[in-house]
C-alpha cells in the first residue's frame, strides 16, 4: 500500500508510542511505571487512527479553530469510516484505556497488575489487528516480540479481577485503615471501565462520592457498578501469543438516573448535548441520504423512539431532535443489508414523487 506522507508520519508515531508503553510495562522499575504505559498507550492509538483517517481521506482537522482532532472525535470517525471498522466493543476499550489515562494525567488513579495487564494486551492485540485491517501490516512486522507485555501473574477471569478489586476497596475503606485515598483511587478505575458499556459516561468526585457509600453500606458489586455487569474479556493463547478481546454481555437490567441523590448506579448520565450531538440534516449527509429519505430508514427502524439513538431538547416553546452516535451506527449497519428503495416505497410520505435520484448509501437504487 502507497502511503501518504502525513500517513507515514502518524503511523510512526503511534509505533514509538507502543513500544515505549511495552518497554514501561515490562520496566523493573516500578515509579512512574503505570503513568508510562497508559499515556503512551492512549496516544499511540490516537496517532494511529489518525494515521487511518487521513490515509482514507476522512478530515482530521477542526476548519474553525484549525487544530487537530482530540482523541473522542477520531474515535467517533473510526467508527464511521468503513474501510476501518471500528466496531463499538473496541471503541469501548479505547474509551476505556483514555478514561484511565485522564485521570492518571490530571490527577491519580490505582489500576491493579492484573487490570494494567489486561487492558495493555488487550490493546496489543487491537493494534495489531488495525494494522491488518487498514495497511494490510502485522505489528510484529515492526516490533521484535520481546517488547510485548509479559507477566507472571497469568491472566484471570475479568469478572474476578473486578470482584477482587471490589474486595480490595472494600477492605481499604474499613475504618482505621487510614487508606481512603488509596480505595478512592481504586474506585476511579472501576469507573472508568464503565467506558466499555457507556461512551458518554464521566468520571466525577461525586461519582467516586457515591461509589463510596455504597461500598461502605456493603451494598453488592453489581448494584454499585451495574455497567460492569455487561463487560467481558476473552483471553486466549499462552505467553507472548496472548490475545485479549473485551466485549459486551447480556447482564441484569440497569436502571440509570441523573439525579445525584440516588445511591444505585455508579454512574449517571451526562452532559446529553455532548451525546445527542447531530441534526437530523447531518445525519443524513454521514449516511449519504436525502432527509427524506433518510427519515424513511429512521421510520422503519424506529430510531426516533429509541432513547440511546434520539433525544429531543425542549427550549421554551422549541422542540429540538438531535441524534447520538448510536443511530447513526444502527442506521449505516442495516444500510449495507436492506434494499432502501423498498424502505423508500414503504415510509416515503403521500403523494412523494417516484422520480429517482442520485443516492451514495450501499443498497440503494433512487433517493427521495
């Protein structure tokens, strides 16, 4: 594959990234070592996303402010662009990898050996596979083996780690272990691995407050951290052919609130304009849809009445509809099966004229 010069350029630097966070993970030399391994980690994929992005022609600058695009936006790109297929459960791990590193940046969270261990593997083996699947590279084409992430600590169950973490805070907040800092350190990470199930959710003091309680209530894990509940991690192979994939499961159902004063949910919803962020017109445009037709799928796949898709914003006597992330990955999956001019023909509304036009989307014959 030819290669842009920005290309070249990212790519190299999202490799420097990962072989100093590898070379951090397997130092002797424990200060300073966890901060090493997750910044770098969260950086390298930044420059390598980036590095796909511009390889495929897709934007990765800010035409007002004229400054790169953070690490959220390439993220949300990625899952966009189909020649990167960027599904939601490595999105999640992303998510989940940059939540860890903003706290252990801007102020100071505790990731247990087994955690640190997981979450690096697990991002190994995602770049790797990114490699494959938009240079058509494999990592050890650049990387000797001897840099990936061992341990002698073999990898556990992911639901008994969290459990164990749990225990651990639990432990640490009894009264006279004068500990508290540590366990509030501890919680922060389980926060942020919520990541994986939420990609709106933040990371807050009074998060880290109400987590607290719970724990010193003697509430269950599951009813402190619901989220975890559907986050799993597959680990396959032996010593340095480890491979790790995070996933989601079906767990309970989870009930999440805004209000701050409800004990249940570890974390609480925010900031909905960050999450439903698109106009019905730019929704359209990503899908490569008319408004109406892009209406029509809407119809038919009833993204307006799904909560995580649609959301409406009531200013005064204005109902404003914006959409999440979510619709847009729904609508552009069903896009690639369904033959969009029975769609059409079906939800168009009365009277709508027949005469085709152009139309980008894959399954479709005529736009509306």
């Amino acid at each position: 594959m030819k290669l842009k010069q920005e290309t070249r350029v990212l790519r190299r630097k999202a490799l420097s990234s990962l072989t100093v966070a590898t070379t951090a993970f397997n130092s002797p030399n424990d200060e300073g070592r966890v901060t090493q391994v997750l910044l770098n980690l969260q950086h390298s994929f930044e420059m390598l996303l980036k590095a796909a992005l511009v390889q495929n022609g897709v934007q990765v600058f800010d035409k007002k402010l004229g400054r790169s695009l953070g690490f959220e936006k390439c993220l949300n790109l990625s899952t966009a662009e189909p020649a990167i297929k960027l599904t939601e459960a490595e999105a999640g791990t992303l998510r989940a990898i940059d939540a860890m590193r903003d706290d252990e940046q801007h102020w100071f969270n505790e990731v247990s050996e087994q955690l640190l261990y997981v979450y690096a593997r697990a991002t190994i083996t995602l770049f790797d596979e990114l490699l494959q699947r938009v240079f058509g590279e494999h990592l050890a084409d650049h990387l000797p083996s001897r840099v990936l992430p061992l341990s002698v600590d073999p990898p556990r169950e992911l639901d008994v780690l969290i459990d164990e973490e749990y225990s651990q805070i639990a432990e640490l907040l009894k009264p006279g272990r004068r500990a508290r800092h540590e366990a509030r350190a501890r919680i922060r990470t389980l926060l942020a691995m919520e990541a994986h199930v939420e990609p709106d959710a933040q990371v807050s003091a009074k998060d880290v407050d109400r987590v607290e309680r719970g724990i010193k209530a003697r509430q269950a894990r599951a009813e402190v951290f619901p989220r975890l509940n559907g986050v799993t991690a597959r680990v396959e192979g032996t010593a340095v052919n480890v491979t790790v994939h995070f996933s989601k499961k079906e767990g309970a159902p989870v009930h999440y609130v805004s209000d701050e004063s409800v004990e249940a949910a570890g974390i609480r919803e925010v900031d909905l304009n960050r999450k439903y962020y698109m106009p019905a017109t730019e929704l359209a445009q990503k899908l490569g849809l008319t408004s109406a037709r892009s209406t029509a799928l809407r119809r038919h796949m009833g993204i307006d009445d799904d909560a995580r898709a649609h959301y409406v914003f009531v200013l005064g006597s204005q109902h404003i509809s914006r959409y999440s992330d979510a619709a847009f990955t729904k609508m552009r999956d069903v896009l690639r099966e369904i033959d969009m001019t029975a769609v059409w023909e079906g939800h168009k509304p009365l009277g709508r004229s027949r005469t085709p036009r152009t139309c980008t989307a894959p399954g479709c014959a005529a736009t509306g």
